[in-house]
C-alpha cells in the first residue's frame, strides 16, 4: 500500500519526494556507468567492482551515496543536472530526503 504521508509547510507527498529523489539516483548511476573514466573512478573512489555494482545499488544508502559522489565534483555536478534536466542543488535535495532527512530549512 502506498503512503501518503505529507511533510512540512507545503504539503509534499513523502513517498513522491522519496519516488523522484530514487528515480534522479537511478539516473545518476547511468550517467556515471556511461563514461568510462567516470565509472573507473566511482569504482575506485567506493572500492566497488564491476561486478558487485548490482548487488551494491541494493544497499541502503547507496544511492545516496551515488548522489554524494555526483555532487562531490562541479564538472560531474553541472555536467548530470544538464543531462537530467534539473538544477544543480536538486542533486543535493534528492541525496538528502534518500538520506531521510528533513531538507525544508525553517526560514526566520
């Protein structure tokens, strides 16, 4: 059954944040898996291998992680959000409601 929980001031369904910030880590992995050198240093940088990346991407906080790893570098950074179509701190926005976090700031 699917939650409809709702958080904060603007009513945001959870389980859509928690939906599109899944469907953007997804993205981000295939955009990594694409380039070559990029993937080569996601491997090396996580200590994963080639062929524990699908039973990895099964972890929790994984894709958090992916997101972490895209946000860690300004070229990948602006390079993903141009190919996904998003602005750049929406990265930042997914990788934090995957880590559960409350991303709302309260404003003065």
């Amino acid at each position: 059954m699917r939650s409809s929980r709702r958080s904060g001031r603007r009513g945001i369904d959870v389980t859509d944040q928690r939906d599109a910030a899944l469907e953007l880590a997804i993205a981000a992995l295939g955009f990594i898996a694409s380039d070559r050198d990029e993937l080569s240093r996601f491997l090396a940088l996580t200590g994963i291998d080639h062929a524990s990346i699908r039973t990895a991407a099964e972890e929790p906080g994984f894709l958090a992680g992916v997101l972490a790893y895209i946000a860690g570098n300004e070229q990948t950074l602006l390079a993903f959000a141009a190919h996904a179509g998003v602005a750049p701190e929406e990265i930042e926005r997914a990788r934090t409601v995957l880590t559960g976090a409350d991303w709302e700031r309260d404003m003065p």
